[in-house]
C-alpha cells in the first residue's frame, strides 16, 4: 500500500500540509523535552493525518484549532515571555500555518475530497 498515493487535486498544498503536520509533531516532540506530555506528538500526528487526507474543511477546522491553542495560552507566554518565549514563538508560528490553511490557493485546492468519496481516496492508495 503507497500512502502517497492518495487522492489530491494539489500536489504542492499537500506538501504544505504535510509540513505543517511535521512541524505539530516536531513541536509536540519539543513541548514532550520541556516538560509536557505525549499529548502534542499525539495531536501533532493526528493533525497531520487529517491535513493529508485533503477532506472538505478540514483545513478551516485544523486552523480554528490551532489558532484556538495560541488565543487560551498567549496571555500567559506573554505575561512571563521571559520563561515563555518559545511558546510564544510557536504560537506565531501557528498562527502562520492557520493563515496558510486558510487563504493559501493551493492548499484550498487540496481540500477539495468529498466525505462521501472517503472510501475512494482509500482504494486509490492500493494502486
């Protein structure tokens, strides 16, 4: 079975989307070395999934979240941004990826599968 194979009407905004998905896992990888939890590698690897599916949407609903991370915990990163500074930074950096999931030409394009062609997309990767 080739993953890669997998339906997409854009070539380029899946290779965004796929290092947008690295970059929340190499994130979760950094939170789990300061301290957190296998939580973010989980939701890093989980993001990426469903960013590489390319379903309808889920490019907004990725973003809302991400940017939904960044408005609950900037108060905080910015109130001690002394200790906080690479949270800060990423929350910028989520931000951006939020940005480009939403108003990126390519990346719209890519989310372009239907949810009834679910069972589809996944018999194109047997070939």
């Amino acid at each position: 079975m080739n993953v890669m194979n997998m339906k997409t009407n854009n070539e380029t905004g899946r290779l965004y989307c796929i290092l947008i998905g690295a970059y929340t896992i190499v994130k979760g990888i950094l939170n789990l070395i300061l301290g957190g939890g296998f939580g973010g590698i989980i939701v890093g690897i989980f993001i990426l999934a469903v960013l590489f599916t390319g379903l309808q949407y889920m490019n907004y609903l990725t973003a809302a979240y991400m940017a939904f991370v960044v408005l609950i915990n900037i108060w905080g990163n910015i109130a001690h941004i002394g200790s906080n500074w690479i949270y800060l930074l990423e929350g910028f950096i989520d931000l951006g990826c939020a940005a480009l999931l939403c108003f990126r030409a390519e990346i719209k394009e890519h989310f372009t599968n239907r949810w009834d062609e679910l069972p589809e997309l996944f018999d194109s990767m047997k070939n």
